[in-house]
C-alpha cells in the first residue's frame, strides 16, 4: 500500500513541477519582452558577463553589472538586444559598492535595515 500512495505522490509533484513554470511564464510576457530589453552582455577579448540597463539619459545608457565582469582593464563592448556593439570607454566605469542584506519580516530576521 505505501508503494501506491509515493507513486501518486510523485507524480503529483512532478506534474506540478513541469506545468508551474508554463504558467508562470503563460502570465508575464511583458516581464519577459522588458528583460530582455534590458539585458545586455559585456564582452571583451579576455571575458564577458552580463548586465542590466537601469537608467536611459538621451543616448546615454546606464548598466550595472557584477564587480567581476570589469575587474581588469580591457576593451569591453556591450551587446544590447538588438545584437548591436557599442564600446565601453574606460573612464566612464564606476566601481560603487552597493551589496545590501535583507530578508522577509520575520522575528528571526537579523539582516541589518539600511
């Protein structure tokens, strides 16, 4: 009998593990079309990564990216959506720190507030 019960128990949670992300996706294609608009790659001849775009200024753009996607001196160009190639100029990088803890309100909460 408990063969019968962790049969139907699997395959329970694995359907609901195979449709849940379809609809997911099925309710948020706006979400899905504006990242992909705003995410852009970082390359250059020694590594690449990604980034986002958070701000639009005219023709300026802003993008953030992890520490180590710029860490050395490189010529490093950004692909946007679009498969266009624009470069980076070395002067316009920014290293600003920006790492921030939280967690749900929750008695056993210990992140500090900002």
């Amino acid at each position: 009998m408990k063969f019968n019960y962790l049969l139907t128990s699997t395959l329970i949670g694995t359907s609901i593990a195979f449709i849940q992300p379809q609809v997911a996706q099925a309710q948020s294609p706006r979400v899905n079309q504006v990242a992909k608009e705003i995410t852009v790659l970082v390359n250059s001849p020694n590594s690449n990564g990604s980034g986002v775009i958070i701000k639009k200024q005219g023709n300026n753009y802003t993008f953030i990216t992890a520490a180590h996607v710029l860490a050395r001196e490189d010529n490093y160009q950004i692909v946007s959506s679009d498969n266009q190639t624009y470069p980076i100029k070395p002067d316009s990088i920014k290293r600003i720190k920006g790492v921030q803890n939280f967690c749900p309100p929750q008695p056993e909460c210990d992140a500090p507030t900002p």
